[in-house]
C-alpha cells in the first residue's frame, strides 16, 4: 500500500510537472529552450550555411565598420522560429573556427574554412574580424518571438577601416541631423533631405552643397593626407565644395553613402561585380570607385564626362508687336517657360560657371532691353 506522504508527493511532483509543462507552453515564442541554452540553428540553416561563408570570406574591401544587421541582410543570413539572424550568424562563425558546422560524428557540414579564434574579437591576421561595440540593443530571437533580447551589437570590418567605430557614428548622426549642437535650420535642413543624399538626386535641398562639405571639413582628418583643401573657400561654418577637388568630394560622398548604410541607420547594401555599394544611384551611372581605408590612396574612378548643358531652345519664328497692344497677361506669356530667368541657372552645385549659356543670357538680355527701353515684345511661336 502507499502511504499518504507518498501519495503526496507523486501528487506534488505532478503538480510540478503539469506547470512546468504550461510554463513551457507559454513561453513557446522564446529563442531559448527552457535549460538557457540557445536554440540550435543549424538543422533549419545547414543547406544554406555554405553559400553564406563565401559570401562573407569573399567580402569585398570597406572604409567602413558594418553593423552586424546590416552584414545579415548582406549576406542574406536566416532566422527561423525560435531563432533570429544573430543566433545563425553565431553558428556560421563558429564554424569557420572549427572548420564544420553541427555534429561532426552524425551530421555536419565542412566550412572549407578552418580559423582558430575566428568567432573572438579582434582576430587578428584576416581580412574579416570583428568587435563587440556601444550600448545593448534589441535583437529579435525568431519569427514567434516577442521578447527581443538585448546585446552588445558586433561590427565588421573587411580590411582596414577609415576611422574608429566611435567616430563614425558620430558622423553618420551629423549626416542624419542628430548631432548635438545643430541650429534649428540646419538640423531641419538634414532631416528631411539625408534620403535623397543617399538615393543621390538632384533635388536634396541643398545637402549637397552646404552639408556634405561641411561635415567633410569638419572631420577632413580621416580622409588621408593627400585630400588638400583650399582654406579660401572656408569662412566660418560655412565651406564651398569649392574648398575640395571635384575628386576628391566624390569619393567622400561615397564614404560617407557608405557610412550611413553600414551603421544600420538607412538604407541597404548591394554587391557590383567586385565591389561593395550603398544604395543604387538614380542620379547617374557612376564609374566603380574601389575600396581602400583611404581615398586619397584610390586608384582614379571611371568618371564619365558630364555632358555639356543643352543650349535654350531656339523660337522658329520671331515676331515683334508692340507693347501697347498687348495686355498684362501676355506680356507675361511671351517668352517660353524655359527662358524665364527664375528657370535659368549658369552655375553648377560646385558654383562652377557654365560658359556654354553665356551666349543666350546676354542674348536675352538685349531682348529684355528692347522690351523696357524700346517698348517692343520678341514674341516666340
């Protein structure tokens, strides 16, 4: 027979069993199982897992640090779930230390990459390493998991890097309108105009022209000791992009593309043949700049001759009335909309003269001066 402590007890240990059990149930959307250990990735992962190692061994060189969600979405690394991109990005690093991922004596798939200490910091003697830095954030455990955990993020560098990591989130904050100390105009200025600096169009409200040089100079440090600047082009918080060459502006931009993609602030990577690029131009169809840890050290771009603007539109005919006989409104409507002076520019965004429209400036010029002086309208049809 069972004695009555005993029958308590099976009592009490299935009330134990039956809670741990709903416990389970409950919190069935963790990235972790219920003895603390993470979940393994790799039987979700494993087809997929040598595919992700060439793609990171064969990284192309970047001036940059990249944050590790930015090197996931890159790379293309999966979660699952119960486990989100960082926990497989664990495995595959660990399986470049050990040369295999999983169980080598019942199932396992070679890396055909064998690095002792790969997965530590700092690894020394490669062109992929990494460091743990800045504050915890949220990383997602799996689809079903609705308590991020937080952790140190990881930032990557493939080869050697412009500058510290501290550094470049500094001036990706300055590109963004984040950093201290901004007046109202410029931080408004840089909040609502940074996305069309990284999309690279034509209408970014000026970032291009005040903002870029500025925070170029502000840290011109960093860029490499061939980058000269003419100093007669700075006049207190204001720097022309006149202060730069043409050159070497345009390999900063790309930096600096590359600065705000990598640190997981905006925007995405894509790979161009050989090379690592921010998010893809609408502006124009640049040469492929090659990726060294300084600019100045760049072998020259491809640069593509920028096209001579298009002369103004010549009228076909030309017919000459008198002022008297036209109205307001006419008056108003006789020229095209593309000789209004408002609609003509003769400088670029470098405030380069462009002599090409000399000519049809002066001409309409002497047209403006036959209409006040001489009461006469050059009517184009």
């Amino acid at each position: 027979m069972l004695t009555v402590p005993f029958v308590t007890f099976l009592v009490l240990l299935s009330l134990s069993i039956a809670c741990a059990r709903a416990q389970e149930g409950t919190s069935g959307t963790s990235p972790t199982m219920s003895d603390g250990k993470a979940v393994d990735p790799y039987p979700v992962i494993k087809d997929q897992i040598p595919s992700i190692v060439k793609k990171l061994m064969t990284l192309p060189l970047s001036p940059v640090w990249m944050h590790e969600s930015t090197l996931s979405h890159l790379l293309k690394v999966p979660g699952g779930d119960k486990f989100g991109p960082r926990n497989s990005l664990s495995c595959i690093l660990k399986g470049i230390e050990k040369g295999f991922c999983g169980n080598k004596k019942k199932d396992c798939v070679k890396t055909g990459y064998l690095i002792v200490d790969f997965s530590k910091e700092n690894c020394e003697g490669h062109k992929i390493s990494f460091v743990n830095h800045g504050r915890n954030e949220p990383f997602v455990g799996g689809k079903l998991d609705n308590h991020p955990k937080a952790a140190k993020p990881r930032w990557f560098k493939s080869g050697e890097t412009l500058t510290d990591i501290t550094t470049q989130s500094q001036i990706v904050d300055a590109l963004l309108g984040e950093a201290p100390g901004l007046s109202d105009e410029v931080e408004e200025r840089r909040q609502s105009n940074y996305s069309s600096f990284l999309k690279d169009v034509n209408q970014d409200g000026g970032y291009r022209q005040y903002d870029v040089p500025t925070i170029a100079y502000d840290y011109r440090d960093i860029w490499g000791s061939n980058i000269i600047i003419d100093e007669r082009f700075v006049r207190g918080d204001r720097v022309q992009r006149r202060a730069f060459k043409p050159e070497d502006l345009e390999r900063i931009e790309y930096c600096l593309r590359m600065m705000m993609v990598a640190s997981n602030r905006i925007g995405k990577f894509y790979v161009n043949g050989d090379d690592l690029q921010p998010h893809p131009s609408t502006r124009r169809v640049r040469g492929v700049i090659p990726l060294t840890p300084t600019p100045a050290s760049l072998k020259e771009p491809e640069v593509e001759e920028t096209p001579t603007p298009p002369t103004l539109p010549t009228p076909n005919k030309l017919s000459m009335r008198s002022n008297d006989e036209l109205s307001g409104d006419v008056v108003k409507n006789c020229l095209p909309e593309c000789l209004l002076l408002k609609n003509i520019e003769c400088t670029t965004v470098e405030d380069f003269v462009q002599f090409s429209r000399i000519p049809e400036l002066a001409a309409l010029e002497f047209l403006f001066h036959l209409h006040t002086e001489k009461r006469w309208i050059y009517q184009a049809s």
